[in-house]
C-alpha cells in the first residue's frame, strides 16, 4: 500500500498499534531493485509485523546520490518496493533523511544495512526517544546499483562514479 498523506499514514499506524502490531521501518532510494534490495527488505520484515518503507523522493535521490541519479522516478520505485510481499506500506519522502517521517510513524524497529553504524545516523536517537531500537542487518555482497548503472554503460564507454 503507497500511502502520500501522511495524515492518513498516522491514523492507519494508530489503528495498526491498537491491535498490537510492532511496527518496523526502514528507508532508502531502491534505484533499480536488486537482489540485495529485497534481501535487506526480506530481513527487515523479520524484527516486526509491520513493515513500513520509506523511499527517498527524485530531489532526495540527486542530493544522496548525485546526478544523473536517480534512474527510476519515484512513482516507478514506489510500485515496485510495494510488489514485494514482504513490504506493508510503502512512503515517499522528501528531506535528506527519514528523521521527519520517524517522528510520525514511532516505529518499534528501524533497520538500517550493514554499510551504517547505528552511533552516525541522525535518525538514531529519535527512534529510542520513542522507545524503539535500530538494527543493523549484513549487506548482500556483490550488489549494487552503482555496479549495476556502471555495468550497463560500460559497453558504451561510460562510467557512472
């Protein structure tokens, strides 16, 4: 389920808490889906009953990532984390970090990949003012969608760093 509104989204989070889901969430861009994606996705599914995405809309993707980033427009990126099964709600974002959508959703688990470390991230102590904690699941190596741009433009003569 995409959910814009973020007033929507808090009602639905009220309603989902009062029956007593735990909530988890977790955020990125999800350029061209990849196994490591859905992996990370698939784990993080695994510390609750909910799990909420957030994905970082075109202007964020530029800021993160940089030009000509990203390759997939958010409408297309929003579509495809929430084909997953594993993913209940799916959230665009705008602001370079999920700090603004944490403070709405309180989740009881926020994962993050192995390539963070929980002590860095801005988003951290929002989360245990609310009571939830941050995890840190392992990577799927050899994958990624930096390697994947640069694989398709190489016969081309292009590289995307």
């Amino acid at each position: 389920m995409i959910i814009s509104d973020r007033n929507v989204l808090v009602k639905l989070i009220q309603q989902l808490r009062a029956t007593g889901n735990r909530i988890v969430f977790t955020n990125g861009c999800f350029d061209i889906l990849h196994k490591g994606h859905v992996e990370y996705l698939r784990q993080a599914k695994h510390y609750g009953d909910i799990l909420i995405v957030g994905i970082n809309s075109d202007t964020s993707v530029r800021k993160i990532k940089g030009e000509p980033r990203p390759v997939m427009p958010l409408e297309s990126r929003l579509a495809v984390v929430d084909a997953l099964k594993f993913v209940d709600i799916v959230v665009p974002f705008d602001e370079y970090t999920p700090v603004e959508l944490i403070k709405l959703i309180k989740p009881d688990v926020h994962v993050k990949g192995g390539d963070y470390h929980e002590d860095e991230l801005p988003e951290t102590p929002i989360v245990k003012q609310f009571g939830g904690k941050v995890v840190i699941v392992p990577l799927v190596e050899g994958y990624s969608t930096t390697s994947i741009i640069d694989e398709i433009r190489r016969p081309y003569g292009v590289n995307c760093r």
